[in-house]
C-alpha cells in the first residue's frame, strides 16, 4: 500500500488502525498490510517481498514482546515509536539493497503471548545512507 498515515488500516484481517505515526514515515512509504493473525509466526524466513532499488525496511513490533525474534536483532531501532490500535510498536530499521528481503517470524520461540503481528514499511533509499552489510539471519538475493 502507498501512503501510510495516522488512520491507515494495520492489517488484511483486522480493522486496526495506525496512530502516532513518526512524520518520516508518512505519505512517501509503503507499507505492508501483514496478517495479524500470523502473530504466532517462528522462525527466520516468513515474510518475503522483492524491491528494485535500494530501501530502508523498517518493521514495527510490538513492544509487550519481551524478547524479539533473533531475526529482528539485526535491525537498529531507531528510537520511535507509533501506535497500532492502543498498543505501542518500536519501529526497528534495516537498509538493503534491491533484491529479494526475507525477515521472520513475529515471535521468539520463548514468547507464547497473545499480542500483535509486526508490521513493515518501506521507504526508498538515497545515496546518503552506508553500504549496508547483510546481516546474519537474513538473506538478499539479486
């Protein structure tokens, strides 16, 4: 989806809907619609989507998740924060080159909670950000 603002729906399979969206992230992004009830997903290879340029993936979990997903270690939070519903998500970030992204499942095998599926917006990359390395766990194929 083009355009995430605060009001966008989260989710294909709920009506919730984003709030306290960080000004950086409006408009210019797009955004996945995950599948909320895929919350109890494991695992480093879940999701997978093909960009043709440089981008920044960030992926917005659920902050009553005690402990994140071993996948999602590799990602830099960056500080912010909006909401999904009432409850609050750390927008965590990752830049990669174009190619095919894999990130993995929502919850750390030592996780058992009810709580939110992650969500995940995509913004363009530009020549300002570094070369990024791959990290451990994820894969990038051109």
């Amino acid at each position: 989806m083009k355009g995430l603002n605060n009001g966008s729906l989260a989710y294909i399979d709920r009506n919730y809907t984003y709030s306290n969206v960080p000004a950086f992230l409006t408009n210019q992004t797009t955004y996945i619609k995950t599948a909320n009830n895929d919350k109890h997903s494991q695992g480093d290879q879940f999701l997978s989507f093909e960009v043709n340029q440089a981008v920044t993936v960030y992926v917005c979990h659920d902050d009553r998740y005690l402990t994140k997903p071993n996948w999602l270690l590799n990602f830099s939070n960056s500080g912010q924060s909006l909401s999904i519903g009432n409850e609050q998500f750390s927008i965590f970030e990752n830049f990669f080159p174009s190619g095919l992204i894999v990130l993995g499942g929502n919850e750390h095998p030592s996780e058992s909670e009810n709580n939110n599926m992650y969500t995940v917006i995509i913004k363009p990359g530009s020549s300002s950000n570094p070369p990024p390395n791959t990290p451990a766990g994820l894969r990038v194929l051109k």
